[in-house]
C-alpha cells in the first residue's frame, strides 16, 4: 500500500469504507492503521478491502492494456477472457429469455407463439419480441439484428421456425461466452469486430428507454464516455470483446452490497431456526391458536365485547317487546326490528369515537394506548359502520316488509285492544304509516345512509367508478369527503325519528338521544377545537419545490408551541381552493426542525390543484444537473415583492399514527412505495438526531440500534424527492445505524440482459466517484422488487431475540404479504416481527 497511487487509493477506500448499502467518501487515503466501524459496531481493518478493489482495478487496466498491445497474442486475450468469470454477478446473469419466477423459456413456449405470429411461416422481426415473451420491442428488435448477424443473414427481416430454433438454443446456452457474443454485437451495429463510443452512446439510450430511465438517457454521452476512458486508455478509438467482459468482471463496490450477512451463510443459519418440529393436528392446533391469540388478543378483545354488546341488546329488547301487546299483531316482526333498532343506536354512538383524533392522539400517551389498539381506529370506524348498516336493513326491512302490513291488515277489534292508544285510536293504512313522521324521517335516514355508504366505497372512493354526465362529480375523494358530512343531517332525522316512534310514550322510553348525546357531543367538541386552531396555525409557505413524478414539496413556518413526534401527520386546507376540505399529510421534517415540511403527491382533484397553485408561483423549471425538471421558490418575505406570493395555508394537528412508536422497538424495518416514504423521512432525521446525541453523551443509547429503510418507486425521478435526506444521512449517519435500500421497480431485475449494461455503468460510477447513477445519491438502487421473504429471513438470522417493529405505507397487496411474513416468521423464530400500516 505504501507504493500505491495516492489518488487511486483514496478511491478505493472511499468506497469499501461501508458494510451498510451506503457509501461513504472523503478526500484523503487512508493508512494501514485506520479502522472503521461495521454496522455492527465491530472494528474492522479497511487494508485487506482496499487491496482487493485496487487488484480489480489493477487487473481491469493491465488486461486493457495488454489487450490493446500489439504484441498480445490470441493466447493471451483468451486466456484474459476467462479470468475470474465465477466472480462477477454480471456474468453470471445476460438472461435473454427469462419466464416467470425466472425460469427460462422453453422452446415449447416459443414455438406456439410462433404458429400464432408467423406468417407463410416466417417471423418477422417487429413481432420477434412477442414471440420470445420480450416485452420490450426495440430491445427485442436490436436482439434480433445481433442474433442475425451473428448467423450471418444479412439484412434479413424475418426468420424461420428452424432460424429461430437456432436462436433460442445461443439464447439460452449456459456458456456465457455464447451470451456474451450476442451482448457485444448488440454493441457493434456494423459488426466491425470493434465497439465505438458512439455505438456504446446508442446502446445506452436503448437500455435507458427499455428500462424507463429519461435521466441515464440525458446522460448518455456522459457514461459513454466514461466507458471509454476506462476501457481505452491509450485513445484508440474503440474497445474490443474481451475488453467489454473485462468491465463486467469488476466486483461490486462493498458499499453496494447488502452488509446483512454472506447470502448463503445466512440462509443456511435461517433455515435452521426456521425449521419446525412435527406436532399431532391437535397439538399444532393449539400452538396456532395461542400464537393467533398472542398476536391478536386486544383487537379480539374489543372486537368480541362489541358483538357481546350487541347481542345483549338485541337479546334484551327482543324479549321485552315479546311481553307487549302488540306482539299479537305484529309477532316476531317486532322483536326483531326493535332489536336491530337497539344495536342501531349503540353503533351510531361508537361510529364517532374512532375519528376523534385529538382525543385518540392524547390517549396515545397514556397507559390506555398499551390496551386499546388505537392504530386500528379506522378499521373500527368501518366495522362498526358495517353494523350500522345491517341494523338499518333489519330495522327498516322488517318494518317496511312485516310490521306495516300487519298492521294494516289486522282486525279492527284486535287493532283498537293492542295498537289503539298508540295509534290515537285510528285505523292506519299502510300510506299512512309512511306518511308519518317516524315514516318519513326513517326512510329519508336511509336514503341518506345509502348514499353516504356507496360514495364510502373504495371503487366510487378511488374514482375507479366513472359515472356518466350529470353524474360524474359523484366519483372520487371530493364526493367522498363532502358526502361523508352529511351525517349531521343523519343525526338529526334520528332524534326526530325517536322522538315520534309510536310504541313508546315516555320521554325515557325514547332513549336515542341518551346513546348519542355523549358522542356527538365529544364529536362536536372535537371540531370546534380544530376550527380554532386552525385560525391560529395559519401559516406561511417559506419554500416550495415542485418535483418529478407530480410532488409538491412544501417547507411551512412551524407555528409557535406546534410540537409532534416523528412518524405523525397533520391536515391542510388551503383556503384559495376549499374553505371545507381539509387532506392528511405526513410530517416529513424532524421534531427538532425549525420548519414543518410535506411532501404531497398529486393524485385527485384537491392535489392537483394543489400544484398548479404553487407551480404558478415557482420558477419556471429550469434543466438541472441531474437532468430532471425541477421548480422551486423560496419567499423571502421581503416589504416590496415584485414576485407572486404563496397563499396562505391553514393546518390541524398534529395526530398520532402508528409510525411514532418506533422508538420502543430494537431494530426498525421501514418500507415505502412511492409517495408513502414519507412518514418514515422524519423518523430517519430524528434517529439521526437521536445517535448524534448519543455520541455526545458518551454512547448512552435511546432507541433502535438499527433502521432498515426500504423504498420502493416506480419511476426514477422519485428519488429527487427526498435527495437531500438520503445524502444527509450518507455523510451524518457515521454509527452506521441506518441502512437504505432503493428499488427502482422500473429496471428489470438484475441478471437480465435488458438491464445489464445498466448494472456495469452503475458499478462503474459507484467504484470511481461513489455516486448511484440511477437515485444521484449515495446509496445504491437495486432493480426490480425486494423479495420480502429473503428480507425476512436475514433479518431473523442477523437480529435474534430482537423486536423488529415492521412500519409500512403504501399500496394494500404489499401490506397484506408483509403482515403474513412478520406473523410467520414471529411464530418460526425467536426474533419478534411487529407489522404497522400507516391510516390517515
């Protein structure tokens, strides 16, 4: 080492300095006497590391140069050629044909497809890529012409069952060498046997386009030419076959791996924990029931005393109405609709409990949040809803369908003995009966609830349901959300109802209002409370950024006494659009910040609005470095602004969710897809926070020892969201507490020849500057999707006995898979999985 470049070791050790997925840089080489930390906290010499990337660098350039020399023989290039090949994951991979579950085409497949395609028998080069499951058809297209040239038909635009058999077999033969030729005359369009720097441009463009990436395809001439720089030294020009396996051989940068444990060290260490022992059915039976009960005991708790609840009353006011008389008229009619009625005024008062937030926030804190599971507020509110609705089926049905007609047809002489004083005396017809008040104001409750229920639903919620003109604002969150109040006039109708039923006659007998009083009360409370805080946190937007993918970050001035914790939320209005509508957002700035910060996502009508807004008011969006539009304008309160000024804002909080109890929790595993990262962005500020404070106070720790951040985003420009952060963390986080994964789901997966020269120029850039090409941070983007069970699975065998709580925001499939995999693995495994999915 002490020979060595001074400038060439720098790099090298600047970027096998981290064990963590995050890359860390610095500006001086280190000696053979430094040490850094793992993420275990483990101290480790960094020597061994920095030889084995200078060696790969070393062996890259020597190979390029005695390949170029012209005194290599063909000896020496081939035996370059095969240097090493079972090191490099890229050359493990170029899968050209690729199935589901990764399992490689057969030709059986193929070979269907193409009695469907072909025409006179020929397959023609448009349709090529259908026919081998390729989706991608200019990828496909330009496999074709590599795959045509290399069986030397020139020119030839179509292909018969016996040439594309040949195809397939070079296709999918496990020598790589067979692989690698087809990838390199993918290169070299006029199959010269040479590659140039414009041929590797083009290549790049098409890989970028195949894969989504408009940011690598504005960088093209910028990666090409960093190929050819590492590639030809001496300038000639061009670079050859073996040279181009030579970039592939490079290792990964140590940063750019996962630092859980060696894969297969860890699986072979996991399958044993996870191993179970052979019970009887009966046996196995209880351990699930006691598991389930363990696991779920709270819910099902509240969840059988509410069906309890409900039953004794049902059961109560059934047998009271049994003893009436006018059970004679109206039989087991009456029991039945009374019984529903009880158990519809008991849900109209709980239905309001699980949305006062202020009053679920504060409990949050006390011994209460230990038993009531309050992150399952709104999945309460539903439940308790759906009762709601049954009751007023029952009630309402039974009444309309068996009570009335009961009534109406009864004898004159049975009617004036059981229904006469309750009915003044007077023979109702079945008209009458509707036309009462208790008739009129129970079937306009209905109607009303009806309405409300199917705008509630998640088709017409989500605006998957798109109704015809006059009727297509009923679709939506807008239709939702304003529809959703009209259950003051719900209540109402309700008193009203109660007041004038007629089988009870004293005012204690009509106890509606004794159920809902209390509640609507606390409800009303509630409200009022947010309406005047609401004028007290008007607030300023200081800064605001408009960002790809249709995101609107905004920096508030954080009003004086605000104080929340990481992983809570807080509404918005912004009065230039709606004086009523008021939307959740997650706080994404830290506690200790002296702003608030959201990032919103333009998804609806409110949020589109939203952007166009404050898109106004930005700077007109100008091409950065990245490449990537991005608006943004800072206010700087000045007396005499030329400049538009932001409108003002109103907010509401904070409010309690899930995500703020991470810090009972030894490890954390956060996951996001797209927009839903951004409860867990102030939480990795605040950890940061948190492990700067430790150090200062001479190691006592508070907290997680150890954060694992999976963010999952389809498109790239994703990333410039929270940029910022994930640099921040890169350079600050020196404990190695937090380790990032970024998934681009965009990218094929890794291995597969559509996104292979993306992983070689991303190695590249990561070895030589420590920069992720695709998220422009420190921290490397892995393609395609986490295989959640591997993560699983690592994480049980490197965390033992540790409770994991397991924090996710985003779309419903994913939580379900990561709820079924922390419930498996608690169950297998001595580690404890805690699954949470943010609710607003």
């Amino acid at each position: 080492m002490r020979d060595e470049d001074p400038d060439q070791a720098t790099k090298v050790v600047i970027e096998m300095a981290n064990d963590d997925g995050v890359s860390v840089s610095s500006d001086r080489p280190l000696h053979r006497t430094e040490s850094i930390a793992s993420g275990g906290g483990e101290k480790r010499s960094t020597v061994v590391t920095a030889i084995k990337v200078k060696t790969a660098f070393t062996r890259l350039a020597s190979t390029v140069r005695n390949h170029n020399s012209p005194k290599a023989t063909k000896f020496d290039r081939a035996k370059q050629a095969k240097f090493s090949r079972t090191k490099s994951n890229a050359l493990q991979g170029l899968r050209f044909l690729t199935g589901k579950n990764k399992k490689k085409v057969s030709w059986l497949d193929i070979e269907r497809r193409f009695t469907v395609l072909a025409v006179d028998g020929s397959l023609s080069r448009e349709k090529f890529g259908e026919c081998i499951g390729m989706e991608t058809s200019e990828f496909a297209q330009a496999l074709f012409d590599a795959l045509v040239s290399s069986k030397k038909l020139e020119n030839q635009k179509s292909i018969s069952k016996e040439v594309l058999h040949a195809f397939w077999l070079q296709m999918s033969d496990d020598s790589f060498d067979s692989r690698m030729q087809i990838f390199f005359q993918m290169f070299d369009r006029n199959a010269d046997g040479h590659i140039s720097e414009e041929e590797v441009k083009e290549i790049i463009m098409l890989s970028a386009a195949t894969n989504k990436l408009a940011k690598l395809k504005a960088q093209a001439d910028e990666f090409a030419a960093l190929i050819m720089e590492e590639l030809d030294p001496d300038k000639n020009g061009f670079i050859e076959l073996s040279q181009l396996e030579a970039l592939m051989r490079v290792p990964e940068p140590a940063h750019a791996k996962d630092s859980f444990l060696n894969y297969s060290t860890t699986i072979s260490r996991n399958l044993v924990a996870v191993k179970r022992k052979k019970h009887t059915p009966l046996l196995s039976f209880w351990k699930d029931s006691k598991f389930y009960l363990s696991e779920n005991w709270r819910y099902l708790m509240f969840f059988g005393l509410w069906i309890a609840t409900m039953a004794g009353l049902f059961a109560w006011k059934f047998f009271v109405y049994k003893q009436r008389a006018a059970f004679e008229v109206m039989g087991y009619c009456l029991c039945v609709a009374k019984g529903a009625a009880e158990t519809l005024k008991l849900n109209m008062a709980l239905v309001l409990f699980p949305v006062c937030r202020n009053t679920i926030t504060w409990f949050r804190s006390t011994f209460v949040g230990n038993i009531v599971p309050f992150n399952d507020n709104l999945k309460f509110h539903m439940m308790i809803a759906s009762g709601v609705a049954i009751g007023t089926v029952i009630h309402a049905g039974v009444h309309l369908a068996c009570d009335f007609p009961r009534i109406t047809s009864s004898s004159d002489e049975l009617f004036m003995r059981t229904l006469g004083k309750s009915f003044h005396y007077k023979r109702q017809t079945y008209v009458d009966l509707l036309k009462s008040v208790a008739g009129v104001t129970g079937i306009a409750s209905v109607l009303l609830m009806a309405f409300i229920f199917l705008l509630a639903t998640p088709w017409f919620r989500r605006g998957q349901v798109k109704p015809l003109w006059p009727l297509h604002r009923l679709s939506g969150f807008n239709a939702f959300w304003y529809s959703h109040h009209l259950f003051i006039f719900v209540y109402v109708l309700l008193i009203v109802h109660s007041l004038f039923i007629y089988l009870a006659h004293g005012w204690w007998q009509k106890t509606t209002w004794m159920y809902v009083a209390i509640p609507v009360a606390l409800y009303a409370s509630e409200r009022l409370v947010r309406a005047i805080r609401a004028g007290l946190y008007t607030v300023r937007v200081v800064k605001a950024a408009v960002y790809p993918g249709n995101v609107l970050a905004l920096y508030i001035q954080k009003p004086r006494g605000f104080k929340y914790k990481s992983g809570m939320y807080l509404f918005l209005k912004c009065p230039a659009i709606s004086h009523l509508q008021w939307h959740p957002f997650s706080i994404t700035s830290a506690p200790s910040d002296d702003y608030l910060s959201i990032h919103i996502r333009s998804a609806g009508d409110w949020t589109s609005k939203m952007k166009k807004i404050f898109s106004e008011v930005c700077h007109k969006p100008e091409v950065g470095k990245s490449g990537l539009l991005r608006a943004e304008y800072v206010d700087h309160d000045l007396e005499f602004q030329s400049q538009p000024r932001f409108p003002k804002l109103r907010i509401d909080g904070p409010y309690g969710a899930p995500a703020q109890d991470y810090m009972k929790y030894d490890v954390l595993l956060l996951v996001g897809l797209g927009i839903g990262a951004t409860p867990f962005v102030s939480i990795l500020r605040d950890i940061l926070n948190h492990v700067n404070r430790d150090v200062e106070n001479n190691g006592k720790k508070s907290g997680p020892t150890k954060v694992y951040f999976y963010w999952v985003t389809r498109e790239q420009g994703s990333f410039e969201w929270f940029k910022g952060v994930m640099n921040e963390i890169a350079e600050m986080d020196h404990k190695r507490v937090i380790e990032m994964h970024n998934y681009l789901t965009s990218v094929y997966e890794e291995g597969d020849a559509r996104s292979a020269l993306i992983t070689m120029i991303q190695a590249l850039n990561l070895a030589k500057n420590g920069v992720d090409i695709l998220s422009g941070t420190r921290v490397r983007t892995h393609f395609a999707r986490p295989n959640w069970k591997t993560v699983f699975s690592r994480l049980s065998a490197v965390h033992r006995h540790a409770n994991i709580g397991v924090f996710y925001c985003g779309a419903p499939g994913v939580a379900k898979e990561l709820d079924a995999l922390s419930r498996e693995y608690t169950h297998q495994n001595s580690t404890t999985f805690d699954f949470h999915k943010e609710n607003f």
